[in-house]
C-alpha cells in the first residue's frame, strides 16, 4: 500500500491524473447510499466502469456453496455479451480473475473473508489498463464490500421481518376462527408467498407409510398437486419422516423425487411440520424450473416458519377439539334438562289423563275428547324424545359413513337408556346402502330406541343391520316385559 501511495502521490504532483482522486473519493462515498443490495451491487459495476475509464463491466455474484455464478450485473453490455460472460465455463476460466492486462482488469470483491463475487473491466477507452487502474480497483472493491455487507445486513432483516408477520398471521388466522379445514391451505399459500415460491403444498402422511398432498397454493390451478403421494420407502420420504428437513437443488432432476409433478419444478424446499415430537406433515415449496436456488437464509426462515406454523396447527386443532367437546357437554346438558322436566312432566300427564279416562262417567263424546288428549300427548313425548336423542349425536362434521351413523345414533341413546344397545353388522353396509335408504333406517332406529327407552324392565337392546342382494334390513329387540322386536323394512 506504501508504493501505491507513493505512485498515487508522484501522479498527483506531475498533474496528469488528478481528476481521478475525487472521482475516486465520490465512488468510495457513493456505493454505500443505497441499502437495497441490487442497487448496491448495479452502482458498482457503474461506478468500476467510471473511474476506470473501461468500456465494458461486470460484477459476477458467486454462490459459496454451489461455486456457480448466480447473477450478472453489468455496464455498457448487449444482452449476448451479457449471456456470453454469463456462460459457466467462462466463469470457470477466470475463477479468480484478480489482475491487470492491457485489455482485461479483475478483483475479487470479498464480504469479511468469503468472495462475494468479481468484478470484470475490459476495453479501456484511452490506452490499456495499467497497475495504477488495478490499485484503484482495489480500493473500490473493498468499500464494495463494506457496502455489499451492510446492504446483505438490511436485506436479511427485512426479509425476517416478513417471514415473522407471515407466520404471526398465519397463527392468528388459526387461532381466531378461520375453520379447521382450510388451515393447512393457509400454511401453505402464506408460505409460498414469502419464499415466493411457484407453489405451497402440504403433505400428511397416509396408512400405507407414504405421504399424500392434502393442501395446495399455486398461481395456477393447483388441483393436479393434491392427491398426489410419495411412496413408501422414498429416500425423501426416510427424511422427512424422520423429522429432517430436505433441500433439493433441482426437483426435476433430483433421483430422490418420485412423484409425476417433479419435471415441473427445480429448486425446492420440504420442512417437517412437527410439534412436540409429534409429525403433522410436510411444507413444500418448490420453484419453478430455472428458478433462483434457496439460500441459507431462505432455508433458515423456512425452517422457522414451519415450525411455528406447526405449533399453530397444533393449537388451533386442540381449540377445535375443545369447542367441540363444549357443544357435547351443551347439547347433553339441553337432552337431559328435556327429559329430566319435559318428558317427566308430559308423562305424568299423559297418565292422569288416561286414568281420568278410564274412570269417567260421561258422555262418549268426552271420553273421545280425553282419547284425543292422551294420543296428542303420548305423539309429543316421542318427538321430545326423538329431539333428545338428535342432541345425544356428534355435530355434522363426525365420520358420516352409515356405519358410523347407526353407532352415533345407539350411543346417543345409551346416555338416557343407562346401558350400551349391542351392534351388529352384517354385508358390506356402507357399500351397499345409498343415502335416502338410510335415512329411513335411522329413523327407524331412532324411534325403536325412543320407544324401547319408554317401557319399563327394559334392561338390554340388540341392534342389527344386515345388507345384501334382498336390501338392507334392520332388526330392533328389547328385553322388556314382554319383549319388543322392531323390524324394517
């Protein structure tokens, strides 16, 4: 640095290089204005080209970790010379094009001591290049890097910052009502949005040891992504199970992706959705063929994001769970209220009535009058009754296959009759019953059981539901005094 210094000196006292010190100074002051790295990176190639009087720049970004260029910022270039010194074996011929030629001037610009990148200089416009232009270089592409340093700082804050808002809204979207359905659909597109990916997709695992996308978020219709799986025994598939995150470089290349939609996509991440130790699914969010590659932040975020969108998940699905469980104890609440007041109440009644009946005296028109009386309310002891048990069920979102049903229905009654009806099935019943047919049959149930619940001595109740070439058939006995059988149809 002395003998720069002392050559700087000698050509300012001769005069004929002066002008060239406060441009020096103005690039040096200049390429730390802007916090935004691409308009810091551009304004030093600009002001390279400058200062040096060169024809042609170009700043080349490397990637550390793949030792690939990643982008070109240049000055005074065509698009093909942009695309000709882009190509990776012309990058590879220079990989540390520090020095000076007549036609050709190159530094390397470090951040602390990794290489950031070079910076290319060709075609001076008076004369050829010369050690004094390397030394001036040499001076901007440290200050380069200060800046480029600072700029990197600004970026990767602001971009934690959004990942930060994106995940608390994601849980606030969770947690605050947005229905249980949709949840991992909003993972997935507020995920695609901040590491704008081409699509946000989220996979759960299935019974048979793979994975299935189950939510998808895409630009494009994203009904193609769900349904597909990963089969079991996927070297991906071990990792992810394993709770490991994966990072593929180019998905549509990659031997460990199997699914059919890889050719569509290149660089990619897939996180493990995991809380507690327990897997809830997979976040994927690959991009599009020839897309820029994730950096280490990008997956460092990511990773972040997911993890406490999984908490969110787990979260928001136990706040289901307990306003679910609160509708039950409601609802049993209301069907006991009916039947400890109303049905007791009617009963009684009821039974006054048909006793008064019996032993007036008067005319037939009055003893009809009573008749009428009586069957009103014995016809509204049922209803309440078959109310009661409607309330004893699971709310609309409970498994809905037939079989299901006809256990929803028996348990319901188990809580006023004091005992569990016995079930048997016989044929394939869900398979074979169509809908209308079992709603019949479930009203028949239900009444079977309202009835079976009125009668006295009533200690046992088998229920079978059989379905084959003849139809489906229901049988309803108690063991009352006398025994009751109901069948249908």
């Amino acid at each position: 640095m002395d003998e720069d210094a002392e050559a700087e000196d000698a050509d300012t006292e001769d005069g004929t290089k002066a002008p060239r010190l406060p441009m020096l100074l103005e690039a040096v002051l200049s390429v730390g204005t802007d916090l935004e790295l691409r308009a810091t990176l551009q304004h030093i190639v600009d002001s390279a080209t400058e200062l040096t009087g060169a024809r042609h720049g170009a700043l080349g970004v490397v990637d550390p970790e793949r030792h690939r260029l990643t982008e070109l910022f240049t000055s005074g270039m065509t698009d093909e010379e942009r695309q000709r010194i882009g190509r990776p074996d012309d990058l590879t011929a220079d990989a540390h094009p520090a020095g000076v030629t007549r036609d050709r001037l190159g530094v390397p610009i470090r951040v602390h001591t990794q290489v950031f990148g070079h910076l290319y200089l060709t075609e001076k416009r008076a004369g050829g290049f010369t050690e004094e232009d390397l030394a001036l270089l040499r001076v901007l592409a440290s200050q380069a890097g200060i800046a480029i340093g600072n700029a990197r700082l600004y970026e990767t804050a602001r971009k934690r910052e959004r990942w930060i808002e994106g995940a608390a809204a994601v849980t606030t979207a969770l947690l605050t009502g947005a229905p249980a359905e949709n949840a991992l659909t909003t993972v997935a597109e507020r995920a695609r949005i901040l590491a704008d990916a081409s699509a946000g997709v989220v996979l759960q695992p299935t019974e048979e040891g793979g994975m299935e996308i189950v939510a998808a978020s895409t630009m494009d219709d994203p009904g193609d992504l769900v349904g597909t799986t990963i089969a079991p025994g996927s070297p991906v598939l071990v990792q992810l199970l394993g709770g490991e995150p994966v990072f593929i470089e180019d998905s549509a290349t990659d031997p460990r992706m199997t699914t059919p939609v890889r050719s569509r996509f290149g660089p990619s991440m897939m996180l493990p959705l995991q809380s507690g130790g327990k897997l809830i699914g997979t976040l994927a969010l690959p991009r599009r063929r020839g897309g820029a590659p994730y950096s280490a932040v990008d997956r460092l975020l990511a990773s972040q994001f997911a993890s406490q969108a999984a908490l969110a998940l787990v979260l928001a699905d136990a706040r289901h769970d307990r306003e679910r469980l609160a509708v039950f104890e409601d609802r049993d609440r209301i069907a006991r209220d009916l039947h400890d007041l109303v049905v007791q109440r009617l009963f009684a009644t009821e039974m006054m009535l048909e006793s008064t009946r019996r032993r007036a005296a008067g005319s037939s028109d009055e003893n009809l009058l009573l008749g009428r009386a009586v069957d009103e309310l014995d016809s509204t002891i049922q209803e309440v009754r078959t109310t009661i048990f409607a309330l004893q069920q699971p709310p609309a979102d409970a498994p809905a296959s037939f079989r299901g049903r006809v256990l929803c229905e028996t348990g319901g009654a188990a809580a006023l009759l004091g005992f569990q009806p016995s079930v048997h099935f016989s044929g394939a019943v869900d398979t074979l019953v169509d809908e209308e047919t079992a709603d019949k049959l479930l009203a028949v149930l239900r009444g079977a059981l309202a009835a079976a619940h009125r009668r006295a001595g009533v200690g046992a109740i088998t229920v079978e539901v059989s379905a084959g070439e003849g139809g489906v058939r229901l049988r309803v006995e108690d063991d009352g005094a006398p025994p009751t059988t109901v069948t249908w149809p």
